[in-house]
C-alpha cells in the first residue's frame, strides 16, 4: 500500500511538474510601437521565456518597416524585452506576430502615434494581425481571462491555496479564502496603479517560502501540535495573501494597463484570479466530497499525496531560487 501511495503521489507531482513547464506559454507578450519625431518608430518587444528558451514569435511590421540593424536584447524576470529603432511611418498596412498560430499565448499590442493618440489591440493566435488604422475597441476584456488563466496555470499560487484548504478546518474555510482574497487584492492593487513595487526575484522567493511553510504546518497539526497558524489560518492567509498580491502584479507588469481604463481593466483582471481560485477551490472540495462517498481513506489516498505534492514542489522552488 505504501508502495502504490508513493506511486500516485509521483504522479501526481510529474504531472504537476508538466504544468509547471507549460504553464509559462500562458503569460501574455507584448509589443509596443512608438512613433518619434524625424520619421522613427521605437519598437519594444517582449515575449515570456518557457523552460530557458524564448518563443518561436516574432513581430512582423508594414511593408514601409525595413528589419531592424541592431537590436538590443535583455532579460528581465521571465521575459525577454527587445528593443530597437527603425525609419517607419505607422499610417499603412498591417502588424503581425509571426509564430502566435503555434503557441497558447496572446499578444497586447500598444500603438503611440506621434499626436499623442495611443491604441491598445489584442492578438491571439487565431487572429494574429490587425490593419493600422482599424478601430482598437477596447481591450479590457481580454485582462478577466488573463486574470483567471495566471490563477489556474500559476502553480505556485494553485500550491499555496491547496495547502490552504489542507491546513483548514471546514468550519474555517470561508474565513481564509477571503482573507486571502482580500490580501492579494490589496497587493495587487497597489502595485499595478504603480504607488509600490518590488524585484520580483525576492518576491517569487518568499512565495515559494510560504508553500513550503504550510507544508510544515500541516506536518505540525496532523501531529497534534498547534501554533498562532493553525488556530488563526485566516492570519497566515492574509498575511502571505498580501505577498503573492505582488507575483500576481507581475503578469500584470509584463502587459501594463489600458491608458484610460485602468481601474477597469484592474478590476477585471482581480476578478479573473478570483474565478480560477473560486473554481480550483471547488474542485478540491468536490474531490474530498468524492473520496467520502467512495468511502475512500481521504487522508491516506488525497490529502498525504497533496501535503507531498505542496511540499515537495515548495522545497524545490525555494532551492532553485536561493541557488
């Protein structure tokens, strides 16, 4: 029995693993196109880094472009930030990302022409270019499925809230989800308006650190033990609720916010994360309501291979982040 228990619970974390890998392709890229005096366009192009490697895009501007002589290239985070300057006028033609057919990710495209007019266009890998000059319309409603997408495919945020509901009493449970919810919509808020910032290298960090905390204190309360953790979960929710606030921000920070529709576009995008954490919540509990039907041993067969999986995967994190 221990043999198959150790078993599922590896697979589950290959599996777990396997999101971890891909779940990078989801983060949006962006592409912004400046027109500056004397006939230049300053073009800024940033695309996600999935498993060490940049994606299999680029951007393919009007015919009036020439390729660019030099480009300078930076790694910021986990995203590659291209930039260069081209003789250009952006009054014809059409703009194209190459390459988005064959990935899962979406393009926000940003357009300044030299009056001061700014347009915001999403690309998305079935319709993968836009006309100059076709209406931008608005792209705010792109930011609730980004919002919710961050949620289901961040695995570290998935990892925290699974020992959340391990750590938990039934009883409880509504308590921590909310003060989670409201600690990262503090953070979240904040920094995409801009008003705080931090690197996001401590950041992941830390979020990783509090993975790996929780696992413990599961270990401590399945052992009888208790700490200010286990009676006030809530607290610890909160709290760590308000850091991961900031690794969220982080996909916001590779897009940026609509010019004018910031507040909305914020609003949507906190909502997305709650409905992908509403729906993994669900899932979760669904799966516990399950095993008891089942009469299935829910601690041996579920929540071990879970505790296995959030600590396991923290301790990993953390060490890959320390070194």
């Amino acid at each position: 029995m221990t043999v198959i228990r150790f078993s599922v619970s590896w697979a589950i974390l290959m599996w777990m693993c396997g999101i971890v890998a891909s779940a990078h392709e989801i983060r949006p890229a962006a592409l912004e196109l400046t027109e500056q005096s004397g006939g230049t366009v300053a073009v800024v192009w940033k695309q996600p880094i999935l498993s060490g490697r940049k994606l299999k895009m680029r951007p393919i501007l009007p015919d009036q472009c020439p390729e660019p002589e030099t480009i300078d290239q930076v790694v910021s985070g986990d995203a590659i930030v291209e930039s260069w300057q081209i003789p250009c006028r952006l009054d014809k033609g059409r703009v194209s990302i190459a390459g988005l057919d064959r990935t899962l990710t979406d393009v926000f495209v940003r357009l300044r022409t030299k009056d001061g007019t700014e347009s915001t266009y999403v690309l998305r890998p079935a319709s993968a270019s836009f006309a100059l000059g076709d209406p931008a319309g608005s792209p705010t409603g792109a930011y609730l499925r980004i919002g919710a997408e961050h949620m289901l495919f961040g695995w570290d945020h998935l990892l925290f809230v699974l020992g959340l509901l391990l750590l938990t009493a039934p009883r409880q449970l509504l308590w921590v989800i909310t003060a989670f919810t409201l600690g990262h919509s503090i953070t979240l808020a904040i920094t995409a308006l801009g008003l705080f910032t931090l690197p996001s290298e401590p950041v992941e960090l830390l979020i990783a650190v509090s993975i790996f905390f929780l696992a413990i204190e599961v270990v401590r309360k399945w052992a009888g033990k208790t700490s200010i953790t286990i009676r006030r979960p809530w607290l610890i929710a909160l709290g760590f609720g308000l850091l991961h606030g900031l690794g969220f921000a982080g996909a916001l920070a590779d897009i940026g916010l609509p010019k004018g529709e910031e507040i909305w576009a914020l609003l949507l995008f906190n909502l997305g994360v709650e409905v992908g954490q509403i729906l993994f919540v669900c899932l979760a509990l669904a799966v516990l309501w399950l095993a008891g039907k089942i009469s299935l041993d829910k601690r041996k067969w579920i929540e071990a291979p879970a505790l296995y999986l959030v600590g396991g995967l923290g301790a990993f994190y953390t060490l890959s982040r320390i070194f």
